[in-house]
C-alpha cells in the first residue's frame, strides 16, 4: 500500500508542477511584470526560461526525494514549527505547495484588467 502513495505523490508533484507552469504561461506577456501595489516585482517577468529550468529542476529532485523514503519510515514523526507531523504528510506538502500557488496564479489573473475591459 505504501509504494501506492509514493506513486501517487510523484504523479500529483508532477501534475501540479505542469500545471503550475501552465499557469504561468497563460498570464500574457504584458502582464507578468504586474507588481503588488506597483512595488513588490515578479521573477516571472525578468528571467522566465531560468524560473521554468529551475521548477522542472527540482521538481525532479523531490521525485526522486519521495520514491527514496523508505516504507517503514511513513509514520516517522517530523517536527515541524506548528507541531509533529508523519513524513508521509510532509511528503504532500510539494504537491500542495504547487497546487496552492497555481491557484494563487489563477485568481490574480482574474483579477488583472483585460484589454476588452474599461
């Protein structure tokens, strides 16, 4: 049952990382320089090809991170600042993590004036 999950969470880290790029190549060219209050800037709009390279990098690495853990150490207690957590939870956390900012992605484009609008 255990290598079950391990395939799971490579197949989910795998998706939310296509579909996180995905998101952000949906935003058009002319808005991913959009900052925060005009402030706060976007790593997106000033070096996308090294942004890209660097999640299919490491999304990589924490496949081959989770298909690593050994079955027997699934319930091994992780501390973590708001309490202890089984590694098997930590383990999600890259896939959440991906699937948590996509959404992010996706409602601040909502948000950004199309050119049809007034």
């Amino acid at each position: 049952m255990a290598k079950h999950l391990h395939d799971f969470l490579a197949r989910a880290t795998q998706k939310a990382s296509a579909d996180l790029e995905a998101a952000l190549l949906r935003l058009p060219g002319d808005k991913r320089d959009w900052a925060a209050f005009g402030r706060a800037k976007t790593e997106l709009a000033q070096n996308r090809d090294a942004l890209l390279s660097l999640l299919h990098a490491n999304t990589q690495k924490v496949i081959a991170a989770l298909n690593a853990v050994a079955e027997e150490d699934l319930n091994v207690a992780v501390p973590m600042p708001w309490g202890p957590m089984a590694l098997s939870e930590v383990m999600a956390y890259p896939y959440w993590n991906m699937s948590y900012h996509e959404g992010q992605i996706n409602y601040i484009a909502a948000l950004l004036p199309r050119g049809d609008d007034r």
